[in-house]
C-alpha cells in the first residue's frame, strides 16, 4: 500500500491533464515551426536585397516589445482580479481577467512586491486590501499566491500593531514623547524588517522596543513569529506566552503557539492550544484547519474530518481544509471520498503538489493505474526539483504503476 503524505504545501494545473512527454513533443514541432520561420524570413530579405541591388542582406526588425503597463493599470487589474475573487470565482475562472489584460501572474506579482513597502509604508485605508489580498492568496497559485498571502499578514498586522501599540505606548507610564517616538520607530522598523526576511535583525529591533515598554503584547506576537521563522521553536513560545500573561484571550496567539507545538510534535499540547483558540474565537477557519491536520497525526481521523468540515463551514474555498479532509478519508480507507476531496482542493488551488501525489496513490490503491500516472505526472509538472524524498517517491511510484501498466 502507498503511504498517504500529510504535509500541506502548494499547487498548480491546467484543464486537460498531460504527461510531461506530451510538453517534450510539443516543444519539438514549436522549434520546427520557430527554424521554418526564420529561414522564410531569410529568404525574403535575400529576395529583397536583390531587388534593392544591394549586397548586404536586410536584417529584419525586431517585433516590438510589448509596453510595461503604468502602475495605474496594474491597479486595475488588480482591484479587477479581487473583484472575481469576491464573488467567488475559482482560480481558473479569475485567470480569464490576466489573459484578457495581457498580464503574466508572475508580472502582476512583481509588481504587488515593488509596490508593498510603499503601502505599508503608507498605512491608509488597507485594512480592505489586507483581507482582499488574502483571499486571493487562498486561491491563487505560484509567486502571486505567495505574494498575496505574505502581504495579507503584513497589512492586517500593521493595522492591528499600530492601533495597538500606540494605545499600550502611550498607557498607564505617562512616557515621554521621546520614548514614545522610539519605540515606535523600533517596532515599525521591526515591521519592515520582517518583511524582507531580516528576522535576526528585527528580533533585535523588538528586543529594544521591550527594554521601553516590557508589556507591548504585539512585540511580543510577532517577536514570536520571528523566532518561528528561524526555527527557533522553544524561543517562540516562551514569547507566545508572555503575549497570553499580557492578553489571555488573543486566539491569534493561542493559535499559533498551536502551530509551533505541532511543528515540535508535541501533539497534544498544540491541540490545547487550538481549543483555546476556538474558544475564544469559533469561526476561524485557520484554526479548524490546523486542528484538523494535528489531529490526522494523532491518528484521530473522524475528529479530524470533522474540524476540516468545520473550517469549510466558514469558508468553502479553503483549499487546504479540502487537501487534510482528503488525507483523513484516505487514511480511513474512504477512497472515493478521498478523491472527491483532493479534486476539490486542485479545483481550487491546482498546483497543489502534494494533493497531486496523494490522489495518485489513492488511485493506485484502487487498482487505477493510468490515472494514478496521471496524478503523478502533474505532481512533478508542479514541482520538477522537489527536493524532499518524496519527490524519489513519486518518480518510483510512477515507474512502478507505469511497469504493471503495460506488463
């Protein structure tokens, strides 16, 4: 029997599934048609030149380079994009408005990337554009997925931080203005750190910024995410803590000291850091969604489909809820059913690697062999240089399928 993975990661497809020999084949006949072009066009040009009398053949222009769009446009396009996502569009279907636009998503991405300092930088009215962009996120694939959810995080937390710690700053201390100036600074410098992956660094920004004011609960928050980051895992709850001695019912916080414990595997105690959360907040579909996959770990695959349901109550297109309840069915030999609930987190998020891999070896386990090659074809299409074993894994489940195949 296969072993059904159980990490979350990514993903990406395309309607009609293809085997990477199909894109081998298909870049042959594009480089023939791309020679016969070129010699026809060194043909004319030789034609010409003896028509013109003269000796040197006419180099033909280049095509015109299409213009970069003004930031105006990529505004546009945008705003259109989110747009799509509001009403609830799949990725697929929002796809239609960068094709029409002529827009690379990995182009629009680059630009979200120029342009996400200055907003932040900013601050106004962007707590819209921090939810907005993170529902984006959730559907979209590759770099503009990425990019979407990372600054969804920065623009919600810096309207939070600011609102915030400018309220503790200025608290119970009467601090002087130059103190409150300081530390201000220390943490929006902190903020913007973070942001390029300066985490060392920003880790001491937050460090001073506590020497001022020690009950600064949202230094101490992303002081935690910081230590995260870089592994730091024991150093992370030890700052989650001091958040919860400040602010007991933050479920922000209980829920991501959940995730640090999981990453610890200490299992059980995420799981009471998660129903801590839900108690304080029973909507969050994040949260149902990480207490859904702890509990897959734990064995508890019932309870596991459960949360997952719960997470998709709250939000239907959360494609990782679909991916962990898949994981739980298959574990619980619903294979059907597994696969149903992988197709729903590809037709959500269709580069999703690992939900590519596990549907082929549900299918493998049900003697689907030619779909399962299929499945794995698009895991590897997805992610060509994965690096962890189960990307050997996937090639050898391939081979193998693919051996009693025509056997």
């Amino acid at each position: 029997m296969f072993k059904y993975y159980s990490k979350t990661a990514p993903p990406r497809n395309d309607n009609q599934p293809r085997t990477i020999h199909h894109y081998v084949d298909s870049v042959k006949f594009l480089r023939g048609c791309g020679f016969m072009i070129n010699w026809l066009k060194n043909l004319w040009n030789w034609l010409k030149s003896l028509f013109n009398g003269s000796s040197e053949p006419i180099e033909p222009c280049d095509p015109p380079s299409d213009p970069k769009l003004t930031d105006s446009e990529y505004e546009s396009v945008l705003f259109a994009l989110l747009e799509e996502v509001k009403k609830g569009k799949s990725w697929g279907s929002c796809q239609g408005i960068l094709i029409n636009r002529n827009v690379k998503s990995d182009e629009l991405a680059g630009w979200i990337e120029e342009k996400s300092l200055e907003w932040l930088q900013n601050r106004h009215n962007y707590q819209q554009l921090g939810e907005d962009l993170g529902e984006l996120g959730d559907i979209a694939s590759g770099k503009l997925g990425n990019i979407a959810t990372q600054l969804s995080s920065e623009l919600e937390n810096f309207q939070q931080d600011n609102l915030q710690n400018t309220e503790l700053i200025t608290s119970n201390s009467n601090p002087s203005e130059t103190t409150v100036d300081e530390v201000q600074r220390l943490i929006e410098q902190a903020f913007e750190q973070c942001q390029k992956g300066e985490y060392e660094a920003a880790i001491a920004s937050y460090n001073k910024a506590l020497e001022f004011k020690p009950d600064l609960h949202q230094a101490w928050f992303n002081r935690g995410n910081a230590l995260h980051n870089l592994g730091r895992f024991e150093e992370a709850i030890t700052s989650y803590d001091k958040v919860l001695e400040i602010k007991s019912d933050d479920h922000k916080t209980w829920n991501n000291r959940g995730n640090v414990l999981a990453d610890l595997e200490k299992l059980k105690e995420a799981m009471a850091s998660y129903d801590k959360a839900l108690e304080i907040k029973p909507d969050d579909y994040k949260t149902w969604d990480n207490q859904g996959l702890v509990l897959s770990e734990l064995g508890r695959f019932e309870e596991a489909i459960t949360s997952s349901d719960k997470s998709l109550e709250i939000k239907p297109d959360n494609y990782n809820a679909w991916y962990n309840r898949g994981i739980a069915l298959a574990n619980l030999e619903r294979l059907e059913e597994a696969i149903a609930s992988y197709d729903k987190s590809l037709e959500i998020k269709p580069d999703n690697y690992d939900a590519w891999h596990n549907r082929g070896n549900v299918l493998a386990n049900l003697e689907r062999l030619e779909e399962a090659i299929i499945s794995y074809d698009k895991a590897l299409e997805c992610k060509p240089h994965f690096h962890y074993p189960w990307y050997e894994y996937t090639w050898y489940g391939r081979g193998t399928l693919a051996s009693r195949s025509t056997a």
